[in-house]
C-alpha cells in the first residue's frame, strides 16, 4: 500500500508543472524509483523541473529544481547548468526540506551524437537544511542512448546522502539504475 500511496504522490507531483512540460525521464533500481517531469521552454537558458523519488526504505523525496542552461562557449558538444534544487523529504517520519546549490554536464559524443553522458551535483549546507540535518548530498551519474528521435534510454548511478549532526547518516538512495527519457 505504501508504494500505492508512493506512485500515486509521483505521478500527482509529474502532472503539477505547466502544459509546456516538455520532457519526462523515469528510471528505477533494486530499491528506488524516481520520476521527473521538466521544461526548459518556460523561460530562455532556463530549465524547471519537478521529481518525485520513492524508496523500498519507507523514504520519500521530492524535489523542485530551477537552472541556467546553455551549451558552452566553445564546446558545441558540452551543454551545461547552474542553479538550485529545493527538497521535501520524508526520512523515516521525519520531514525535511532543504535547498541545495548545484549544477549539471552533458556530453554528446561528436562522432555519434545519439550517446551522450551527463552528471549532476547539488550539495545542501546545514544552515539550507530543517531539524538536526549536517548536511544533504545528490550526485547522478548517466550514459545515454537515443533509441528514438525523442526517446531515449540510460544507465545511471545515483548518491542520495543526508547526514544529521548528533545521529546516524541516511544513505537515502544509492546505486545503479535503469531508466528512460521522452522528450516532447
């Protein structure tokens, strides 16, 4: 029932952003799955994004992220982004919100643009963080493929740690992942 509850609270959070949505990725592991729906037609060089993350663990992260996103100078196969992701956690009945700083790289491979790699950053201070939270650290690891003109499919590594100051530290989601891209 919990995952019940879980699924629906991620497809109710994916259907929250604007019509002009236009990208949906979806990847899940042993022990987690996560869905984020995005748009970066809202506002020029600006990429939105809402995510909802779920774990066999009873831990239930959303998250809400706004960067600045253009290729490089320079770099036409490197595209890149700088910004700020809000949390709301659910860490064993505990609520806790947080706001990171980070960013993110894609590289597309200029021989076969249809595979590209792509890793992102935030990290979130204590004094971003709620209740006896140290500090929060997301780190995602990927490499695509282009199956089809807007779809494409990934295997990806994922690092979700939140670390309190006077307790245990929370590996909220860690491994490898399978997962898919739409674009639209």
């Amino acid at each position: 029932m919990k995952h019940l509850k879980k699924s629906l609270t991620a497809a109710l959070t994916a259907l929250a952003l604007p019509a002009s949505a236009n990208f949906l990725t979806a990847d899940l592991s042993n022990d987690a799955f996560k869905i984020e729906i995005g748009s970066d037609r809202l506002v020029q060089d600006v990429q939105l994004s809402a995510a909802a993350t779920g774990t066999d663990d009873d831990v239930s992260v959303f998250s809400f992220t706004g960067m600045m996103a253009g290729p490089i100078q320079g770099q036409p196969n490197l595209t890149a982004g700088l910004g700020g992701r809000l949390y709301l956690s659910d860490i064993y009945d505990e609520n806790v919100q947080g706001f990171a700083l980070g960013g993110q790289a894609i590289y597309r491979l200029p021989q076969n643009p249809a595979v590209s790699f792509q890793g992102q950053f935030f990290y979130t201070p204590d004094i971003l963080m709620s209740d006896d939270f140290d500090y929060q650290t997301d780190l995602s690891l990927r490499a695509n493929y282009q199956l089809l003109p807007n779809g494409s499919v990934y295997v990806g590594y994922r690092h979700l740690k939140a670390n309190t100051e006077n307790g245990p530290n929370f590996t909220l989601d860690k491994g490898i992942n399978i997962g898919f891209e739409f674009k639209f």
